[in-house]
C-alpha cells in the first residue's frame, strides 16, 4: 500500500491543536485533505505548514464538509477521518487493502474506546439506536456508524449524496445498500479527542445528529417499500458497465480492459481553495 495514493478527507472546525498530530501519522502515500468549515482557531495555516491540501468550505455542516473534500480529492480511494486526533490515521491501510482487494465496497472503522471518557455515554447509546435502525432498514450487521471509512472515489460520488448535515454518514451507508455495496466494520482504537466535540460531545449536539440521521432512514424505508431490487456489488456492476463500452473493441480488447480497469493510478493531487 506504500506506493498507493489515497486522499483522506478531514472536516475540520477548529482543530489547530490537534491536526499536526493527525497529519503526521499519516502513512506514507496518504495525502491529507483538511475541510476548514469555519475555524477561527488558525486550522488552515496549520494544515497548509503541514503539507496538507486545504479546502475552505464556508457552508457550515459535516456533509457540505466531506462534499468539498470529496470534490477537491483526485485519488482512487477516499478515507473519512476526523481532525481531532481520536482516531489514528496510521489504522487506515487495513481498510483500504479490504477495499483494493475486492473484499468490500465500503470499509467502516468500528470505534472501540481507549479511556472511559473517550467517547461520551449519551454519544454511544444514540450510536446503538441507530446501529440497530439501520440494521433493519438495510441488514447490514454494523454496530457503528463510525466516522472512519474507505471507498472508492468514482463509486461514492456515483451515489449522489445529498445531505449536508450530520445525516452523511447514513446516507452514505443507506445509498451503499441500495447500490448493492459490500459493506463491514473492523475495529478500529477510539481515543479522548483533543478540543471540544462540535456534535455528539454535547447532548443538543448528539439529539441534532439524531433527528437527522432518523429523517433519513423513515424517508429511506418509504422509499424501499414496494420495491426490492436484487443488489448487485459495486465492481461487478462497473465492470460490466466498463465491458459493454469496449465491446466495439473486439472480444481480445475487452479482455485486456476488464483485468486492468480496477488498478490505474490517479492523478496527484493539487492544493484547492474554493
């Protein structure tokens, strides 16, 4: 995985203190890519002095966040990480390799606290409750909806994701399910974040993440009802879509299309500002 570029995407409101401990354990040929959403605290002139790609999103949200990121981004794969040092980007490679191997679609770090006081009480029984919704919107058997996950880039923006709020990260899983995604969750060390919680530290925090995760899964399960297609993965679905643009080609030529599609390398990535 050393000589495989990933970008990996950091929303960032704030985090001057931690980010310099994020972005070095960063593996080598894993490019940051700090979201400041706002900060006031200097997090972009810390993440530019630290070599990272900085992107000023000046809608306010965790999704118009990882939507910036995702747009600024040019690698292969994507990785979601927060910016406030809780979890350590160096547990990153396990994910991807699940990716690039054709394992899974989505990879999700499942959070295993550190310290007590790492993940906050009324934090982890909304994540329970909404580990058990999604269950049965979707059977997926996850019991996080942990911030840390690994794509592939042409894959999560085919999903089209929309919202803009604390709602992405079920999104993103809810739009995996009905694409047909191979989804799971490793563990992954969950550590006391340096600074303050922006959303689920606090209880007002954790109950607006609630409300909108909850209205994406009624209108999820309106939606499904009625209708059940077969899923189809993720990469049969690009490679055969990939395969019928070269039929043209000759039998040989689709060939030679098919087992070389998954690994061309991406372009690098420039620093961004918009």
């Amino acid at each position: 995985m050393v000589d495989m570029t990933v970008d990996v995407i950091l929303p960032c409101l704030n985090e001057a203190d931690a980010l310099p401990q994020v972005i070095g354990r960063l593996p080598e040929g894993y490019r940051a890519v700090v979201v400041d959403n706002g900060s006031t605290d200097g997090s972009a002139e810390v993440a530019r002095a630290l070599g990272a790609v900085v992107v000023t999103e000046p809608v306010r949200g965790f999704g118009s966040a990882c939507a910036a990121g995702v747009t600024a981004a040019t690698a292969e794969f994507v990785a979601f990480c927060d910016a406030d040092a809780s979890m350590d980007p160096a547990e990153l490679p396990d994910l991807v390799a699940r990716v690039a191997d054709g394992r899974v679609d989505l990879a999700l770090g499942r959070r295993v606290p550190t310290s007590r006081g790492a993940w906050a009480p009324h934090a982890r029984f909304a994540n329970r409750v909404l580990a058990v919704l999604m269950h049965r919107a979707t059977g997926y058997r996850l019991r996080d909806l942990g911030p840390m996950r690994v794509m592939r880039r042409e894959d999560l923006v085919a999903l089209d994701l929309q919202d803009r709020r604390s709602g992405y990260p079920l999104e993103m899983v809810l739009a995996a399910h009905a694409a047909g995604w191979r989804v799971d969750e490793s563990d992954i060390a969950y550590a006391q974040r340096i600074g303050d919680s922006k959303v689920t530290g606090t209880l007002r925090g954790t109950v607006n993440a609630v409300k909108d995760m909850s209205r994406l899964l009624r209108a999820y399960r309106r939606e499904a009802q009625g209708h059940a297609p077969a899923p189809v993965s993720v990469r049969q679905r690009v490679a055969a879509s990939r395969s019928a643009g070269s039929a043209s080609a000759g039998s040989a030529g689709l060939d030679r299309a098919a087992s070389t599609s998954a690994s061309t390398p991406s372009s690098s990535v420039e620093e961004v500002r918009s």
